[in-house]
C-alpha cells in the first residue's frame, strides 16, 4: 500500500474526484446488480411514483463514491467496513439532441477525508462528502480501511 | 395494507446459494467504475494472495438483495414493493469476496419501527460459504412508504 499508516492523522483530506452516471451507466447498473425497478430506466414510471425524474441507484452512488478510498489506498479489499445513509435522489435526465450513451450525464463530487484512526486495529475510518450541485446525496458515508 | 409489526426477529434461512462469478465481478465492477486490475485480471489477484478476481466492496449487495427478495415477496410482511425505498446500506467484510465460491445468506428482520403510516425495517444478510466461513454481514433499512 502506497499509504503509510503511521502518517495519517484525522482530518487529513484523502482527495476529491467526480464521477458522472448518465441513462447508460444506470441500465449497465441495473444488468450488473439485477436491481432492475423501473424509476432507475423509466421516466414515466419514475414520476407517477412522485420522483422528480430517472433517479440513479443509491447503491451506484455508494458503489462509485468508493473508488476514491480504494484508489488511494491501492487496494480495494482494504475497505473492511463500508456504509451510507442515502438522503437525496440523484436525477439523471434523458438530454434532448445528445446520444443516452455519449450524454454527459449528472455529476457526483466525491471528497474524502480522515475521521478517524484507531492505532490498535490499524484503521483509519475515511468520511466521505458525496453531493451533487452542492446538495449532499449520502450521508454518513464512512469507509473503514485496514492497513 | 400495513407493515407486520411482528416480523421483528424472524429469520429468513439461507436459499440456494449465489455461484460467484468471474464475469459478473467484471461486469460490476465496470458498472460502478471500479478500475482496479484485481477486479479483472485473475493474474493480478493470484499476486495479491487471492485464488480469482476479487469483488469491488459493494458487490455483496446482490447477494443481500436476493436476500431482502424473500422478505418482500412473503405475504406475511405486508410489504408492497412499489413503496419501498433504501435508506441505507452497510457492508461489513470478514474478507473479500472472490469469484468461484458459493455464498448463502441468512436474513435476519432487525428491527420494525412504525414511522409515520409506513415504516422502517431492518434487515441483516450474514454471507457465508456453502463451507461455512463467514464472508461478509450486510445491514439495510428498506423504508416503507405508507399510503398516500
């Protein structure tokens, strides 16, 4: 691990990245997690059930937002303890005049930051900041990492 | 209809096992933009000590969800789908997963708790083996949205 345990300390700032999710990533999500409801791939049904559009899984959000924490500790099996709470539906919008594939799509900020750090485990507990447009969309999202 | 409030504790014995595979580590890991080559080279994750790919950190909700399934579709919840909403979501690793093992989960109902004329349930999938070695605990709370 490129990361020295021993030099962390809590409130370091791990990094910052963005990630966008347009209609394609949510149907390739839907395939892979077999969470296939219709208010992640269809408009109608999304708004007859009172959602503002299309709304992204919870769980790609949270499954996304965690590269940052495995990126910068150069190993995904390092995260031993994940969670989040979601608060805030991430709309991802059919633009007009752009390929579903090819559309920019909504773009998520992702920063991480040090809560905490037990010396005895050897873990630190990354606290992720996860919005869009400045609105948090998790909360609570902690990874735990072991070194 | 409404949520059972006596669903509190139960449990839900583990199904037919889930056959990780290669491909569909690959294939999540693509779709939540999981770039780590362990993800996809067998190579690379033999050099990390591990027999195959190993599985992005939130793969393990396939298995939970399929767990959840059997809770949603038992008459006896009073759970009507189309009124379900996530609210959150923990994953605890004993290890990672790594394709080509068979996983079972055990679902276990944690808590109800009314909240407004809905509800809120927690449910606890403990993943492990067909062997028997505990691979990974998932926490969820499924909000139940009550009648408009």
């Amino acid at each position: 691990m490129a990361v020295e345990f021993e030099s962390l300390a809590v409130g370091d700032v791990i990094g910052e990245t963005a990630v966008s999710f347009n209609r394609a990533d949510l149907v390739r999500y839907a395939g892979a997690s077999g969470d296939f409801n219709p208010i992640h791939w269809n408009e109608r049904f999304a708004t007859e059930v009172g959602l503002p559009g299309v709304i992204a899984h919870g769980m790609l959000t949270m499954g996304a937002a965690v590269q940052l924490v495995t990126d910068w500790a150069g190993d995904p099996t390092a995260v031993v303890d994940y969670q989040t709470r979601f608060t805030k539906p991430v709309v991802v919008e059919d633009v007009a005049g752009v390929s579903p594939t090819e559309a920019e799509g909504t773009p998520v900020r992702i920063e991480g930051k040090i809560g905490a750090k037990d010396e005895d485990a050897r873990t630190v507990r990354v606290d992720l900041a996860v919005s869009v447009e400045g609105q948090k969309v998790l909360v609570k999202s902690q990874a735990v990492v072991r070194f | 209809m409404s949520i059972n409030p006596e669903l509190a504790g139960r449990v839900y014995p583990a199904g037919e096992p889930y056959l990780v595979g290669r491909e569909k580590i690959r294939e999540f890991a693509a779709a939540v933009k999981a770039n780590h080559p362990a993800h996809f080279d067998p190579a690379v994750a033999q050099e990390l000590g591990y027999a195959d790919v190993v599985a992005p950190p939130t793969f393990a909700v396939i298995v939970a969800q399929r767990a959840d399934a059997q809770l949603i579709a038992d008459p006896a919840s009073g759970i009507d789908f189309s009124r379900v909403v996530h609210a959150d979501q923990r994953f605890t690793h004993h290890r990672p997963i790594v394709a080509g093992e068979a996983l079972t989960a055990e679902l276990h109902v944690d808590q109800v708790r009314a909240m407004g004329g809905g509800a809120m349930i927690t449910t606890r999938a403990e993943i492990s083996t067909t062997s028997g070695e505990r691979v990974a605990t998932t926490v969820s709370s499924l909000l139940v949205r009550g009648e408009d």
